[in-house]
C-alpha cells in the first residue's frame, strides 16, 4: 500500500468579503501533517467559503494560506488543484465516464502511464471496499448513493494528495450508511496519512472524526480544540450551546473504561453475576448503557480473563463533573 | 393530369432510377452543408451565449427573426445578390438551423449537474477540458436532439430550393408540377421524407452510440 505523508495546512489571517458582507473574518489556525481537521458551524458560518479558498474555487480577499509553508496563491490554480483532493456532498461523478475512468481522473491530467493509473485504480477501489472486477466497468448511474460516496473518496485520493477536502460527505446517506462510511474513511485516513480539512454541520461527526474542531460562526474561528476539549471546556455559551447540552454524554463516547479510576477493593465474587463484563477498551458510553440497562448499577471490568476491578455509575459521574 | 392517366406510373419509376440516385446525392449534399456550416455557427454563438448571458435575448432575437422569414421569400431577395446558385440555397437553409440548434447546444451545456462541474473544475480540470471533456459529452444528448429537427426540417426545405435552381428531390417535385405528372412529384415526395426518415434513424444511432452511459440507468 503506498503511504503518503500529509501537509501542514494553515491559515493566517484570511478573509473574504462579499459586497455587503464579510463571509469569512481574519480566519487563523493551523493543521498538523496527516491529521484531521473538522470545521463546524451553523449554516452560514463560513465554513464551506474557508474549505473552498484552499483549492481557490473561492479567492481569498486578504491573508494567505499555506500548505507545507507554500502560499497557494503562489501556484496556477489547476495545478494546485490536481495536487488537493476534493469530495463533495453530491460526489459529482462524471455520468459519462466509468467508476474506474472517475477514479483515475487526476492521474490521467498529470499525465500518468496507462498502467500505472489502471494498478492505482484497482488499488483505491479496493482501499473503499468496491471489488474492483465488479465495479470498474460500471457507470456511476448503476451505483448506490453509498458506493458513489466511496468512489468520490477513491477519487480524490488516486493521485495521493498530501491534503484532502471535503465538504459534508456523508450528509446525502442514511445513517447507517453514514456510520460505517465514517469508519471506513477513518481507516483510510490513517492508513494514507493524508492531512484532511472537512466541513460538517453535524457536531457528532465532528466529534467523532476530528483530531481538532474549528467552530465558527459568522465568519469568525470561535473555538479551536481536541474533541475532548471542545466538549469539556466549551470556550463561550456559544459553543456550549453547539455541541449541546448532552455534551456530558458526547463525551464519554471519547474516554474508555481503561481510562476510569476502578474499585478495586471489591472481590469478583462479590459482584451480582448479571452485572456487564467490560473490557477496557469499551468507551465509557457504551459502559454506562449497559449499566442502566443491566439491574447491577455496576460493571465487571475484565482484560482478557484478568479481573481489574468494578466501575461504578458514581465514578462515571464524577468524571463527567471533575473535567467540566 | 391527363385523363385516363394513372396516378403512379412505375415504368416510369422504373427507368428514372439514375435520376433518383443522381438527385439522393443532391438532397444529401444540400441537407448535410446547411447542418455542417449551421452546426458550426450555432456553436460558436453559443460558446458566446454561455460565456456572456447578456448575449441570448439580441442572438435568440435574430435567429428566431430568420427562422419566421417564408423560405420562398428568402430566397427569392438573395437572388439578385448571390443569384441561381448553391450559396444561395444554403445561406437560406442555414440560417434555418440556428434557432433550433443554439437553443439545444445551450440548453444541454447548461443542463450539466453543477456538482458535476464544481468536481471536475475542483479537481484541477482546466476551462477548455472542462467543456470538451464535461460538458461537450453530458449535453450530447440534448445537443443531437436539436439536429434531428434540423436535419429533419432541413430535409424538407431542400425541395423549396428547386425553385432557384438546386433542390435534390425537390427537383421533381417541381417537374412534376410543371407538367402535371403526378408520378414524378409523388416520387419526389415520398423520397425526400423517406430520406428524413432514415437520417433521423441514422443520428438516433449515432446518438445510442456516443452515450453508452444513457443506457445504464
């Protein structure tokens, strides 16, 4: 599997303004090479415009962004295009062209020999999980929302770009669908190392896939932070009142039994013998609801037949509290 | 038409087949110069329609002017200027064409999926491949249907050109009248719309054949 190295991406004090209206205020942050960064916000907020003065389908009105330390507008921008993935929410497949000619669009305009694009292309359908016997030959139409999304990702990655965009991907699928594609591109994510900037309005999505989150709103970065951060130390009332008042609960999804203070002092056989059996892995979530649900109030905390201790819902409690 | 004459002769029909042929290759040269020069010239008005909006009302204005003119009279007024010639049949039977061809080669370009585009221009494609490889393809469809009704109305128009002189099948028809023969004006007739039909057939072919992705839905 080829491994690309991600870019750095920052944006310095950039703005856009309209006639009338400043979509986006002296924007700055900074993505760290190979990691994921989500914008968020309400509609309106910017988010999209930011994400699009990257690849310059929008030109910025003031600041410059950098990707590995190089100002974009420095590049032609078809050239810098072809070397920045880009995934929208509609895919936008080409109707005409087979998934396999979709696919190895950008190695084609760089001019890659026939069988170097004919090997990637076999080797990123079945990075996205499309068996590429069954696939490649088909046209687009043939394909199920889900699939065309994993084509669109497949695309945008086929030249190994250091950066990716990508703009509500997984907002057109249901959300089982959804779920696992977000998974899938998690693997994907890591397995290619790329630097990804993507736009959600969802903030579970947000929480889920970000290893940072740009909260905007009205133009301006309200909050730039972990995941973990953002839930535990909303910066205003603003962003509290984004990730929402569950954000508790949202944030238990992030920490895992292993990470809890266990008791000890209890014996295993002192334990109600329908209490949950909890590996530490298990996030703290998932803990909790099969705690409420089982009548124990406690779980059985187990690594691989070792017996580590029990947790208690008053432990999960307090590190809701203790970190808030 | 004499007394006691049939309505058709094919004896007659029989030995003017070198005749048929030799006024196939007129109609056929006619029709095809006056869908070739009008594609070329819808095209580009329409690259110029896309590219300034402003544009459509003044060529949409005059071409839809042309296309009421009477044929009869058209040609008759570019007499005196280009005479009894195959000029003046075709800048006639061009000017025809534009309405139908601009509105359709517009219509299918701006038919194409803006996320379509968007993708394609995202992914580095330059404006011209963005036509040629996107749009050009994607409008196909609509783009044939447009000549279709032009080749078909051309077609029928040829046989008006007779009367300065050119007219393919047309040529007959004429003749026929004149002489108030009536096998000779059916023949005319019945192989001038035989010869729409099968062109029409001809480029619903061509069409299946350029968008194979039509059928996978």
């Amino acid at each position: 599997m080829v491994s690309t190295r991600g870019a750095t991406v920052e944006f310095r004090d950039v703005s856009k303004r309209y006639p009338g209206q400043l979509a986006v205020d002296r924007l700055s942050f900074a993505v760290p090479a190979g990691r994921i960064c989500i914008l968020v916000g309400p509609s309106g907020s910017g988010k999209t415009t930011s994400l699009k003065m990257v690849n310059r389908l929008i030109e910025p009105s003031g600041g410059s962004i950098l990707i590995d330390g190089q100002d974009v507008l420095a590049e032609e921008p078809t050239a810098l295009r072809r070397r920045i993935g880009y995934v929208i929410q509609q895919v936008g497949l080409f109707p005409h062209q087979t998934i396999a000619e979709n696919v190895g669009t950008v190695p084609r305009l760089l001019g890659w020999p026939r069988e170097r694009i004919a090997s990637r292309t076999e080797e990123l359908l079945a990075l996205v999980g499309l068996e590429p016997a069954r696939f490649a030959r088909r046209y687009p139409a043939q394909l199920s929302g889900g699939e065309r999304q994993r084509v669109g990702v497949a695309r945008a990655l086929a030249a190994e770009p250091p950066v990716m965009l990508m703009d509500e991907p997984f907002g057109a699928v249901d959300p089982i669908v959804r779920e696992r594609l977000q998974n899938e591109f998690l693997r994907i994510q890591r397995d290619q190392g790329t630097t990804v900037l993507f736009v959600t309005h969802d903030i579970d999505e947000a929480i889920k896939l970000g290893d940072r989150v740009a909260v905007m709103a009205g133009g301006k970065l309200v909050q730039y932070a972990p995941p973990g951060e953002l839930l535990a130390h909303p910066a205003n009332d603003f962003v509290a009142e984004f990730v929402g008042s569950d954000r508790g609960l949202k944030r238990l999804a992030l920490l895992t039994v292993g990470g809890a203070d266990l008791d000890t002092g209890v014996d295993r056989a002192g334990v109600p013998s329908h209490a949950p059996v909890l590996s530490p892995s298990t996030t703290l979530r998932d803990a909790l609801a099969r705690m409420l649900a089982s009548e124990a109030q406690v779980g059985v905390v187990v690594d691989r037949d070792r017996y580590l201790g029990v947790l208690t819902l008053s432990t999960i409690g307090r590190m809701i509290r203790d970190d808030m | 038409m004499t007394e006691g004459e049939p309505l058709i002769r094919w004896d007659w029909i029989a030995s003017h087949l070198d005749e048929f042929a030799l006024r196939l290759a007129e109609h056929v040269e006619l029709t095809v110069i006056a869908v070739g020069v009008g594609f070329v010239i819808a095209f580009a008005l329409s690259l110029v329609i896309l590219r300034v909006p402003r544009a459509e009302g003044p060529i949409t204005a005059v071409t839809g002017t042309m296309y009421t003119i009477p044929s009869l009279a058209l040609f008759a007024l570019l007499i005196p200027y280009t005479g009894l010639t195959i000029l003046t049949a075709e800048i006639g039977l061009v000017s025809y064409t534009l309405l139908i061809l601009i509105r359709n080669i517009v219509r299918g370009i701006r038919g194409v999926p803006p996320d379509v585009r968007e993708a394609a221009v995202g992914m580095g494609y330059a404006p011209r491949e963005v036509l040629l490889r996107i749009e050009l393809p994607l409008a196909l469809a609509v783009i044939i249907a447009g000549v279709r009704v032009a080749t078909i109305s051309t077609i029928g128009l040829v046989t008006v050109t007779s009367l300065i002189g050119q007219g393919g099948f047309g040529f007959l028809i004429l003749i026929g009248i004149q002489r108030f023969f009536t096998t000779e004006l059916i023949a005319g007739a019945v192989l001038s719309v035989a010869l729409a039909i099968v062109a029409d057939a001809l480029l619903v072919l061509l069409q299946r054949r350029l968008t194979p992705w039509a059928r996978a839905e």
